[in-house]
C-alpha cells in the first residue's frame, strides 16, 4: 500500500461550519468558562450553586458565564425544581479542553 492510500483526503470546510466555530471559540476564549467545562466534564451536570462552590465564584457572575454558553449551545440547561442544572451540549467544548490536556503531557 502507497503513502497516498494511507492518508485521508482532507478537505475543505465549510464557511457556516468555521462561522460556527469561530462563535464557539469566541465563546471558550476566556479562562473562567473553561474551568466550567472542564468542572462538568469532571463532575457531570451541576446546578449553579455546587459549580460556583466548586470554582469559587459568585453565583451571578458563573450564571452569565453559563448563560453566555447555553446561548451559544455548548451547555444545557435543565430545570429541576427550584435548580437550574448545567451540563454539556455541544462535544466542540470538549475537543479543544482535550486538545489542551493532550498539549501539557
């Protein structure tokens, strides 16, 4: 078997899809929201208060923090009763939190 037929073609990507994940990683440039992810990646849902525990955060400023993730469909919000719970949505927030695990080892 040649080279050629070892490797993938790699092609182009679509204009919406990198419009798409320049908003996701707009929305991941700041270091608070992915010590979110990474806490749900960890830890499962969460409601708010056990995630603002968890990193040390007020609760309003980590409930902007997930707000401005759920609008961008990374996270999911359920509400179970008085609680709103958090948890991944969108796997893009993971592969770049992998990407920078895989960079420190």
């Amino acid at each position: 078997m040649d080279d050629t037929a070892m490797t993938s073609k790699k092609q182009a990507l679509s204009d919406s899809y990198l419009d798409e994940m320049s908003d996701v990683l707009r929305v991941l440039a700041h270091a608070y929201r992915l010590r979110i992810v990474e806490y749900l990646d960890l830890n499962g849902a969460a409601p708010v208060f056990r995630i603002a525990e968890a990193l040390g955060g007020s609760q309003g400023s980590v409930s902007q923090h997930l707000t401005k993730m759920r609008t961008a469909k990374l996270l999911n919000a359920e509400r179970r009763g008085k609680e709103v719970w958090y948890d991944i949505e969108n796997p893009a927030s993971l592969t770049i939190l992998n990407c920078m695990r895989n960079r420190i080892k």
